[in-house]
C-alpha cells in the first residue's frame, strides 16, 4: 500500500493570504503564504534516529512529520517495511544498472570507466582543485563567525564527553585505506609528481615530499567535505528539528519542495555516491587482506589474473556475509565492540612498528612532518592543479622531462577529492549524530585537529618506514654493485626486489663499509608498483628478529592486520548498509532487517561488479565511480555552504531575541518568486512519481502545471525573445527605452540561435565550440542582468550568482518564472500608461 505519512492525519490547508491588516503591505511586496503547520504525530516518531545514541535527557526528538513519499508494506509479527519509492527506486536502478553492465559487458565498462575518470579530471580538475580549499576555509570562517551556535537548543550540552568525543571521530577516520595505502603511497610519491622529477631534488627532499603530499591527502582537507555535511545536518535537524537526513540540508534554498520530488534526488543520488564511496574502500580491503593471505600461506602465491580476481571477489562476499550476519542478529552493542576492537588493534600495530623499527628516526620525521605539512599544504598543495604537467605532448609540455606525468592528478588528488565526497554523506551524518549539544566551533577544531594529528603519526610511523627501508635496499644495492661486482649480491631468495640486511659488519680489507645499528630487520625492500599490495606486509615481514625465530615476528603482526582490516571492513559494510538504509527511508533508522540486507548485497554486488569489470585495472574501474559520483555531489556541498550560512544568520538572530523562528517561518517570511526556479512545468514531477496522487500539503506548493504552463514552457524554449521583450517592457516602460528594448532582445535571440547552431554543426571543432560557448554565455550573462533587475523591482532575495547559473541553464523556467511575477504582482496596463 502506498501512504503518505500514515501515521498522522494531513494538517488544516495553509494560509493562502494574509490577514486584512497586512493587505497594504501584500500588495506592495508580495508576502509568500505561510508554512505548513505540520501537525505533531499521534506515536513517537525516531526519524531523526536517535535510538543508535545513548539515551538522554538533552536529546529532543523532532516535534513534526514531514509530507515526504513513503511506502509501508505490512510484514508478519507486526512489523512493516518502509521506504521512500523514489529514492530507493533512483539508487537501486543507478547501483544494479551498474552492476548488469558491469557483469553483461566487462571490457566495455571497464573502458567507460577509466576514460569517463580520465576525462574528467582532464576538465573539472580546476573544479575538484578550486572546491576543496574553499570548503577548508569556509569552515574556518564560519568557526570564527559563527562558532557559539550549538547544533542544537540553545541550552543543550554535549550528548558525549570530549574524551569520548575525540575517540569516536578517530574511529569515523580510520578505514581500510590507511593500510592499503599506508606504506605504499609514500613509497608511490618518491617518482611520477612534478617535485620528484624536476630533477635538481635531493633524495632526502623527494623523501619528504612524498610523506607530505600523503598526509596532505588524508588530512583536514579531505575532512572538510564531511565537516560541510555534518553542521549542515546537525543544523537542521537539531536545532530546528527537521529530518536527520541530506535533503533536510537543503530546506533554507528550497523551501516546501524539499520534501518532493527534488529532494527524493538529492537522497537517492546521495545513496549512489556512498555506495560508490563504499564499494572502493571494500576493493582496497579486498586487495590488502587477498596479499596478505598470500604472504602467511593461507592462499597460494602464484596465481593468474582470474584467479587473483576469484580471490577478491570470494573475499568481498565472505565481508558482505559476516556485515549481513552481524545486520540480522541486531548485535549493535558487538559492532561497537568490534569497532574499538579494531581501533585498538590498529593502534598496537602502530606501537608496535613505531618501537620495533629506528624510533628516534620516527619521532625526527613526525615532527619535521608538521612543520611540511603547514608550510606546503595549507595554501600551495591546496591549490595546485598541476596545470603544465597535465599537458600532453604536442600541447606544449616541458621538454626537459622534468614535468609530472599526465596521470598523476588523476590518480591520486582527484581521486582522493572524489572519494572523500563520495563518504561525505556517510561520515559526515555520522558526526552530525554524536554532535549534538555541541557548538559549530568544536564540531570543527575537533574534526580538524584530530584527523590531522592521527594521520601525521599513522604515515608518519608506517610510512616513514617504508621509505627508510627503500632507501636501505637501495644502499645495499650500490654497496653490492660496489664491492661485490652485483647489485643483487644482498637479493633475498625468492625475491626481486627485496634485499637482506648483513646482520654484522662487513669488511673490505681493513676498511669498514657497513655497520648494522638495527639488528633483526631483514630484509628490507625497494617499492615494486606492480605488486603495491605488498609494501605493507614488506614492512611487517622485515621485523625478523628474535633470532631464534626463524620466520620472526612477521607473521604475528600481518595476522594482526588482517584481523584490523577484517573489522573494519565488517564495520565499514554493515555502517555503510545502515547509513544507505536511513537515506532511502527519509532518515528513519527504525526500519526493517531486510532492508539493510538488501542494501548490503547492493553494495557487494557493485563492488564485485567493479572489481569483475575492471580486470588489470580493477582498482582504477573501483577509483572511477568515487570520482564520477563525487562532481556532481560537489555541486550539492557548494549550496550547503549557501545553506549553513543562512542557518546560522537565523539561528544567530533567534539568540539574541530569545525566540526559536523555525525555517519553515523564516523561509516562507521572504520575498520569494511566485514560481519558483523548478516550479511550474516542473511540478508534473510530482504528480508523476505520486503517481497521480500528490500528498495535499505537496499539492500546495507544487500544484499540477495547467496547460498555460506548458504554453509558456514551450514558447519560452524555443521562442525566447517573446516574453524577454515583454519583461523588457516592464523593467524600461518608458516610450524612449522601446528602441533599446528591441535592440537587446534581438541580440539576446541572435546569440541564443547561433550556440544552438554551433553546437549543433555536424564539422564542431574547438574553434567552432569556442564560439558556441561564447554565445551560451552571453546568453547567461544578459537573463542574469535580466533577472537581477527584477528582483530588484519586487524585493526579492538572491544573487548574481544563481540568477547567471539559472539564466544560462534554464533560460525557460527562468523567463516564465518572471512573466509570471510581472502578471501576477507587476502594475496594470492602466498603472503603466498613467
């Protein structure tokens, strides 16, 4: 059965004017209707689901149902399935869509995929680049700006101490990707970037600069994405009680149609980037725990590509298993168990590797690395693009072989970028969850401060030993070169590029050409990219010592490993079901089992399809749908921003009243457009996804499109000059604007045929593009002058900024959206000739 918030009655209609006394003020600026008075449900309603927080007294759970889609089938034993059609239905045809053609057409996926990722990061890095910096730093104005705010009343106190806090946010930090990445990106850095190969670098530079540009990549820039989501939702949905989910972020920008069909968009292409952002830390799990069976013997060493594939896909359904497994015994006091479990063990590892290897070598790179990482990754890495070295040849790329590769940012920041946004969603409705009570300043510096820290000492430890023993190996490769007439002299068996340490010193003649201060680590490698799964258990394997342990303590510690990796694979599966879960049911995690384990096999599935499709490069098919998925997503975060700003201002102003104006009130206080920008034409959508029946508080704000609009859609589309010429006539009425009237709306058409014409030219060749943008353009930049003037005349908000985008765009919402504002509150043809 299909309902519409079945658990409450639809509230009296809405206002559609205001009172008598206020007729002269309506008729002078167009007052809005008021907002919905959405009515206070007869049961209590977890919708915010705080059931998965402890229980206190400070937590206040939303007063309101929301007129969102909803269908509840009835279940035996009483219980219900309930999901948003929409959202779900858009995820499940995006992720399976996916996985079919993944699993149908391998090689076809595969190469879409990685040039799709190419191409993109060959366009929109200055995009990907541009955002990441700026989302830094409005976080750290709005800290300074606005940082007492609390997420949540203004006399609320932290749900959590700040111990417990602190711990939590370095669990939401650590992941998969710390081990698979841990050794061997360093150890990636040292060539291939434009500071390796600029060819005038000391090995000692190039060394630290490959530690840097790690910790750059995962630290508070890769934080920023998730600090954007997490204020934003803890905003909404503590201190003015809407829904704990992402559309929720979106209520100050689009009002009434958030709970519609644009915001069961928004959530259901936010379940497709976390499941992209998912799926790529179980493939790097999968390829850390597969290398590591190898190196303890439990799987065999020597297998071909399909039986390596095999392996990971047996692995990732043997995680997806146990996640589903841990879902249906309802066991969430032993995932938290298991997560601090795992942290623990991860934090052995560290203590372990920091003591066993050359410490006081350790503790000298972690604190040179802080002075790095300020001086180079605040401003320069934040804002370096690589634009020479992402020139081809024959572009005018450097000829002194000094330049970056051309792959470079696509492989590694791009990608992290898009990764990072792809779990914006996951991680940063996390911290939103355990934020509340907290003020916006220390959700920030804690979400800052310790991430950064962690990673400082994380690569700092694993990967500054790496790159020592590199650096040994190769000592000992032009040690064996010198004296021994072979660089492999010191090669392990069975090794190419592993080399065992002289356990003693060593002679020549008199004279002493090596000394051994680290006895027991043996042996030490050099970085094979070719099998970079590896330099993590090369690391662990080289602590060989006690001496009378012939193997060492090498596979103590990978075992440990792979247990640490195991939970948080499990953890990182089954938190990514439950946050998948919670978005497709608008935000309620009282939910059915069967959902999270549908969304777990979803998850498998994709993950597998990926991994199947990607062959010998699997890893990069699994990076691709992080980035493709993390652009668009971008754009959302980018009107966050616009959202937590005009969150705050309210918030500000109701602290120093002393009164709590919802955003339903403030939003609807505005002077807005009658139509708004995905009004008119657009609300069939609402009618079309109800499937004809329109909640009645939906109906309001989105009332079906009558035929007028379909008219003026259409004219607006292909015939823009005729209602441009009349908005003209109302913002130049004077007989003596007619002639510039004319003259603007003939250029307007002018330029509005001929991108059309350039762009849709069978020989289109960059010049011709070049010219077709320039015209697109000015067509954007005329409807924004256009749509900013009459704002102006009505007094309504906004800025250049949306009015370009729109005018550019959606030239046709646009154009109806002010004919209709000019007739419905513009004067009459009497006023005029008066």
């Amino acid at each position: 059965r299909i309902m519409e918030d079945p658990s409450v009655e639809v509230p009296a209609k809405m206002e559609a004017t205001k009172q008598e006394s206020e007729e002269e003020e309506v008729d002078a600026q167009a007052a809005a209707p008021a907002p919905p008075a959405y009515a206070e449900p007869e049961e209590s309603d977890d919708s915010l689901g705080k059931s998965d927080l402890k229980k206190s007294k400070h937590v206040e759970l939303p007063d309101f149902t929301f007129p969102m889609r909803e269908v509840v089938i009835d279940m035996p034993f009483g219980k219900v399935i309930r999901f948003n059609p929409v959202a779900s239905g858009f995820a499940i045809l995006c992720l399976w869509g996916l996985a079919i053609w993944c699993m149908t057409d391998p090689e076809g996926a595969r190469d879409t995929l990685v040039s799709s990722r190419t191409r993109i990061a060959e366009l929109f890095t200055w995009f990907y680049i541009g955002t990441n910096p700026f989302f830094m730093f409005f976080m750290i104005w709005l800290a300074y700006r606005y940082g007492n705010i609390r997420l949540g009343p203004r006399d609320s106190e932290p749900e959590f101490s700040d111990v417990t806090y602190f711990a939590m946010l370095f669990s939401a930090g650590i992941g998969v990707g710390l081990f698979f990445y841990g050794v061997s990106e360093p150890l990636w850095h040292q060539s291939s970037h434009w500071f390796a190969e600029a060819g005038y670098r000391s090995q000692d530079e190039i060394d630290m600069f490959a530690l840097n540009l790690t910790v750059f990549h995962w630290g508070i820039t890769g934080w920023s994405q998730y600090l954007v989501v997490a204020v934003c939702a803890g905003l909404a949905s503590f201190r003015f009680k809407l829904p704990m989910t992402l559309r929720s972020c979106f209520y100050p920008v689009l009002g009434e149609h958030t709970w519609g069909w644009i915001g069961d968009i928004i959530d259901g292409f936010t379940v497709v980037t976390t499941v992209a952002g998912v799926c790529t830390s179980l493939g790097l799990g999968c390829f850390q725990i597969a290398a590591g069976l190898q190196r303890v013997g439990a799987i065999d060493s020597d297998l071909d590509e399909d039986q390596t594939r095999t392996v990971h896909v047996i692995t990732i359904w043997v995680i997806t298993l146990m996640a589903t497994t841990s879902v249906v015994s309802g066991l969430s006091v032993g995932i938290k168990m298991l997560s601090e479990l795992g942290f623990s063990l991860g934090m052995l590892l560290l203590f372990l590797v920091f003591v066993l290897d050359k410490t006081n070598y350790l503790l000298n790179l972690i604190v040179q690395e802080v002075g790095y990482y300020f001086q180079w990754s605040i401003f320069l890495l934040n804002f370096h693009t690589d634009a020479f070295g992402q020139l081809q040849p024959g572009e005018g790329r450097a000829v002194d072989d000094g330049a970056a590769a051309t792959w470079w940012m696509d492989a590694w920041t791009i990608f992290y970028i898009g990764w990072w946004v792809a779990w914006g969603a996951f991680v940063g409705l996390f911290i939103a969850r355990v934020s509340y009570g907290r003020t916006i300043r220390s959700v920030i510096m804690y979400s800052y401060i310790c991430p950064l820290v962690y990673t400082i000492v994380w690569f700092g430890v694993f990967g500054g030993v790496g790159l020592r023993q590199a650096r040994q190996a190769e000592e000992l490769k032009a040690l064996g070169d010198t004296y021994f007439e072979s660089s492999e002299h010191f090669l392990a068996d069975e090794s190419t590029y592993c080399y065992d340490v002289p356990q003693e010193d060593l002679y020549n003649g008199t004279d002493l050409i090596f000394t051994n201060t680290l006895i027991g680590v043996t042996p030490v490698c050099t970085f094979n990219s070719a099998e970079a799964d590896n330099a993590w258990f090369n690391v662990l394997w080289s602590f060989s010592y006690p001496n009378d342990i012939e193997s060492g303590f090498g596979p103590f510690l990978t075992w440990l490993s792979l247990f640490a990796v195991g939970i948080y694979f499990v953890t990182s599966s089954d938190s990514g079901s439950l946050i998948v879960d919670n978005l497709a049911s608008n935000g309620n995690e009282d939910t059915h089992t069967l959902q999270r384990i549908f969304w777990a096999f979803t998850e498998g599935s994709v993950a597998t399809a990926l991994l199947v499709s990607g062959g010998d490069q699997a890893l990069r098919a699994l990076q691709a749908a992080s980035i493709l998925s993390g652009l668009p997503f971008t754009l959302l975060l980018c009107v966050m921003c616009m959202s937590i700003t005009q969150m705050c201002a309210r918030a500000e102003l109701n602290d120093a009243d002393d009164k709590e104006t919802s955003l339903q009130d403030d939003y609807h206080s505005r002077r807005i457009f009658s139509m708004p920008i995905f009004g008119g034409i657009l609300d069939i959508m609402e009618y079309a996804f109800s499937c004809g029946k329109s909640h009645e508080e939906r109906s309001k704000t989105s009332p079906c499109p009558t035929g007028s609009h379909f008219v003026d859609f259409f004219v607006a589309s292909l015939f823009p000059c005729v209602p441009l010429y009349k908005i003209y006539g109302f913002l130049n009425p004077k007989d003596s604007d007619k002639r510039y009237n004319v003259m603007m709306t003939v250029f307007y058409g002018y330029t509005f045929y001929l991108w059309i014409a350039l762009f849709a030219s069978l020989s289109v060749t960059s010049g011709i593009r070049a010219f077709g943008w320039s015209a697109l353009v000015t067509n954007g930049c005329v409807m924004c002058t256009v749509r900013s003037g009459v704002r102006a005349k009505f007094g309504i908000q906004g800025n250049l900024i949306a009015d370009f985008s729109y005018g550019t765009l959606m030239w046709p919402q646009v154009l109806c959206q002010m004919v209709r504002e000019i007739d419905e509150h513009g004067p009459s043809k009497d006023e005029i000739d008066a």
